[in-house]
C-alpha cells in the first residue's frame, strides 16, 4: 500500500514506475493507475548487477526504450530491493561496519 491514498488518485489519470532489485533479477513496471484501478502498462526483467545501480539504470532503460509509453506523465518511482534482505538473511555479502 502507499504512504498516501491519495498520493496516485488526486488527478484522473496517472503514471508511475516500480523498480525491484532481487537477488538474481531487477524487475521494471510501468503503471497506469486510472478510475480507482491499476494496471501495467510495461514490465522488463533484467539480471541484478554486482553494484544494483547498473542492474537499475539497465531495467529503467529498458522500459523507457518502449515508445508507446508516456514517459513524460510519470509523477513518481517507486523502489524496493530484496537484495539487501536476502543478503542479511543468507549473511551473505555484508561488510563489517564500525
């Protein structure tokens, strides 16, 4: 759910992109959310990079490269990543801190 009920439904139509960074792949969607509904619009699936930017900048290209979506209406990204809770949980991947 988001912080703000309100934050995708104050104008008729909006769009927003969510991005998540797995431990193998980082998924792209491009959403419509129009009369109380939701939808996707577009969706990629590329390979998590080392760095997680990389992996993010490759998905976000990717999904912007389709023409037929309207890439100047996005008002917001959402992002979320399991990389970093798969690496807590393996203890995997975790430098020490202090």
């Amino acid at each position: 759910s988001f912080s703000d009920p309100n934050l995708l439904t104050m104008a008729s139509e909006t769009f927003s992109i969510g991005i998540d960074v797995g431990g193998t792949n980082t998924d792209a969607v491009f959403l419509q959310t129009k009369d109380g509904g939701m939808s996707v619009r577009g969706s990629v699936k590329t390979a998590t990079s080392q760095d997680v930017v990389t992996g993010i900048r490759n998905a976000l290209s990717q999904l912007l490269a389709d023409d037929q979506l309207p890439k100047e209406k996005v008002q917001c990204v959402f992002l979320g990543t399991t990389k970093f809770l798969n690496a807590l949980l393996e203890c995997k991947s975790l430098l020490k801190v202090g």
